[in-house]
C-alpha cells in the first residue's frame, strides 16, 4: 500500500532509491544497487529518471560550517518597503547572489521574508548587515535573530 504522500509514479524502488541516497549521497551506484536488490543497470536508470524527473535537485556535501569560518547562524526577518511583483523580483534577484544567504524563503506574516545567513561572527554580521542587507532593493526593515543552538538543521525530508 502506497502511503498518500507518494505521487502514484514511484514505485517502493524509486522511494527505497530516494531515501537510501538523501541518508548518504555517496552511495555509489553499486552499492545502492544491491541495497535496492536489482541490477547496477536497472538502479542507475531509475536513479537517472528521478534526477530528470526533478525528485532529486543535487547531491553535494555537507559542509562543517566551523570548519570553514562560518560558525555563527543568523536569521533575518525582511520587510520591503512595497508589496509588488517588482519589488519581491528585484528583492529576490538581488539576495540570490549573495554567498553568505544559505536560504531566502517569501514568507507571510509580520514579514516578507527570512534569510538564513551563515557569518564568522556578530562582528562579521554587523558588516555584513551594514554594507549589504539593508541596501537590498526594496527593503525597509530587518530584524536579526542570532541562533544560539541548533537542535534540527536540514533534517531529512519524511516520505
């Protein structure tokens, strides 16, 4: 029995496939061929159609953001200072090219949108901040808030 939140185009492979690749990425075809129980062949087209068909964007990895620098997490609150289509597009081509935004969410609420910010410190923020975030088309306020701990970051999707 299919559980409701699967579309009806996957099969327990394609699902067995997608959850064994989103716990390791690293899975190297021959591997998830034998834990799926089917041929190197017959994974790697089933892998190659869920890749096209858009179930899975990317494989990459995942970083230790102290490792690199980047060991404070902050989230900004965003509001523009008009609700247009324009704004949010100039807004949103504008943020996407920023290196520090992990994340950009259009969000509704007391704000417009949230950004996920990876910095070396509130020092680095605070330049960050200054010469960057509040010179973003449109926008008429931030709040910051610095995380403190991460109980649940990037938990695998539940399917």
């Amino acid at each position: 029995m299919k559980e409701t939140s699967i579309p009806d185009e996957l099969d327990r492979m394609d699902v067995k496939i997608l959850r064994l690749l989103q716990a390791d990425g690293r899975l190297a075809n021959a591997d998830l061929a034998v834990r799926v129980n089917t041929s190197a062949a017959t994974c790697h087209r089933r892998t190659q159609r869920l890749f096209e068909a858009g179930y899975i964007r990317g494989v990459r990895a995942e970083i230790a953001p102290e490792k690199i620098g980047r060991g404070s997490l902050v989230i900004v609150g965003v509001v523009l200072d008009r609700s247009t289509p324009e704004s949010f597009e100039a807004f949103e081509q504008a943020v996407s090219g920023l290196p520090t935004v992990l994340d950009c969410h259009l969000v509704a609420g007391d704000f417009d949108y949230f950004l996920k910010v990876r910095v070396r410190d509130m020092a680095d923020f605070n330049r960050l901040h200054s010469d960057t975030l509040i010179r973003l088309p449109g926008v008429r306020q931030t709040r910051t808030f610095f995380v403190m701990k991460e109980v649940v970051d990037n938990a695998p999707l539940a399917f």
